[in-house]
C-alpha cells in the first residue's frame, strides 16, 4: 500500500451508513476497557459493505484495527507500516478489490480517522486500465462524498516499475489472489524470496565497495589534484586552481556519492520485493486455511444428513 499514511490526529470520524450487504462485521475488542466498537472500526465496517455493491473483496491489510470479515477474505496485517521504526501513522485499512463487471483488480486504503481514501497504483500495477480507476474513483465518490481522495502515483524514485516487474516475472497479483493453483503461486513465491535476498546481497555489495574505496580514491585524487594543478598556480593564477582543485575533488565525491544512493536504492527495492512476497505469502496462506475451514463446514453438515 502507499507509504503517505500520515500521522493520526487526536479525533475520531464515522461514515453515514451505506445501504448494502453486510459484508463485514467488527470485531470485540481483544483488551477489557476497551469500547467493543471504536469509530474507526465502525467506519472500515460501513466502508466495505459500501465496495461490496460493486467489487469483490478479495484481501484485506489491516493496521491496528479490528475488522472482522464473516465472508471467507484473507486478512493479513500492513506489512509496509508494521515494519517502519515508528508508530505516528494513522490506523487504517487496505483491500484489494476486483470490479464485478470489468475484473480489473485496485488497492483501496481508507484512513478514517481522517475521511480519506487512497488508490494505490504501484501494488496493482498492469491490473487495471485508466478508465476503470477513473470509473472507480467515481464510484467511491458518489457513495462516500464526504470522503477526501487522492491517487498514489507511480514513482520513479521509489522504484515502483521495478519491483512490479520483478514480482511480476515470477507471479501476479491476479493469480495470488483468484488462481486455484495454490502449490504452483507456493513455488512461484519461494522464488521471487530468494530474487528479493539476492537483490539485497547485491546492493551490500556494492554498498562495501563504495564505502571501501571512496575514502583512499579520495585522498589520491586529492593529491594528485593539489600537487599537480597546484604547480600551475603561477601560470593561470591561485584563484583558478583554487576553482579547479575544487571542481575536480567535488565532481569525484558526487560521482561516489551516486554509486551509494544507488546502493541504498537497491536496497529499498529488495525489501520491498522481499514484502512484497511475504504478504503475497501471507494471502495464500490464509487461502488455504479458509478453504480448509469450508471444507470441514461442509463436511460437519453432511455427517449428520448421514
């Protein structure tokens, strides 16, 4: 999901309820004092049953919330904000959705607490075209008008389009999430886990060798540039070689500069491929847990027609 979840703010908001199904149902609270209702767990409640009117509710990634879902959904916890070093972000709820009509596949997230909802692009990324999320968007206006909206982008910087290819290589959202093959998407998971930690060993590669030789290149460089431009000093002037000595040493720094950027780049883009398959992972496992459960409810209500 998107990593723009702002910092929660001290107030709680409802939703006016939505005529629908009832999809979903909250959960009592695991902790005694604690209210078995809150406002944002209502929220997230009338929310989904407002989607469900039109899209299938195929996973549901919850942060420090309880929302319970009577139909037969994986739910797993946000692993992009559960991994961060701070706990300032907004609880808030994350579902994958598949339109009824056009079976295009969108991550909604909702933060209720401040009435926003965003569609995040990178995790669904090749699963759906402009026009359905334009029409989606459109929907979720006219369900929910009080609600502010904003659409994550793509992002060069974050490296968007590379971990969608590289998860993309191996399995799909789409099969993931529909595809009855459930030991094939296994095998497939296992290895895109093993592209994400040799991504990561790569990018500490090259993170020890920019760190190994930027500080000796350096200080040659340096020298080399004091000494010899510096013997020109009375041909072109001091202030020149001054300019010089600095532009030589400052364009060598920036070049070490980038090759680090570059490795932490990396990096983020293996720990992102590396969640990525850990909660594609979590969402078959919760698959097959749920299809065992269907299968032994089944079996209990044919036992005693026996």
């Amino acid at each position: 999901m998107s990593g723009g979840v702002q910092p929660a703010s001290a107030s709680r908001s409802t939703v006016d309820a939505v005529p629908g199904p009832e999809d979903v149902h909250v959960a009592p609270a695991a902790v005694s004092g604690v209210p078995a209702v809150s406002d944002d767990c209502e929220a997230c409640r009338r929310f989904f049953a407002g989607l469900a009117e039109f899209a299938h509710l195929r996973a549901v990634k919850l942060y420090r919330l309880r929302v319970e879902l009577p139909t037969p959904v994986p739910s797993l916890p946000c692993l992009d904000h559960e991994a961060m070093l701070h706990e300032g972000i907004a609880p808030h709820a994350a579902v994958y959705v598949e339109d009824r009509e056009t079976h295009e596949l969108h991550e909604i997230v909702l933060i209720p607490s401040r009435q926003r909802v965003e569609i995040d692009i990178a995790s669904t990324l090749h699963e759906h075209t402009d026009r359905g999320q334009q029409r989606l968007l459109e929907r979720l206006r006219e369900r929910f008008p009080d609600f502010t909206y904003a659409v994550n982008r793509v992002s060069w910087l974050r490296g968007d389009r590379r971990v969608a290819r590289a998860c993309r290589a191996q399995v799909t959202l789409r099969d993931v999430l529909l595809s009855d093959d459930v030991d094939r998407i296994a095998r497939a998971l296992d290895r895109l886990r093993i592209i994400g930690a040799l991504m990561e060993k790569q990018s500490r590669v090259a993170s020890w060798t920019v760190r190994t030789v930027t500080g000796p290149f350096l200080a040659v460089v340096g020298f080399l540039v004091y000494q010899g431009l510096g013997g020109l000093a009375p041909e072109i002037g001091g202030r020149i070689v001054s300019v010089l000595q600095a532009l030589v040493v400052g364009t060598a720094g920036a070049l070490f500069l980038y090759f680090g950027l570059k490795a932490v780049h990396l990096t983020e883009m293996a720990n992102r491929v590396w969640k990525r398959a850990s909660e594609y992972g979590l969402i078959v496992a919760e698959r097959r847990r749920l299809t065992a459960d269907g299968r032994d409810a089944e079996s209990g209500q044919q036992a005693p027609q026996a």
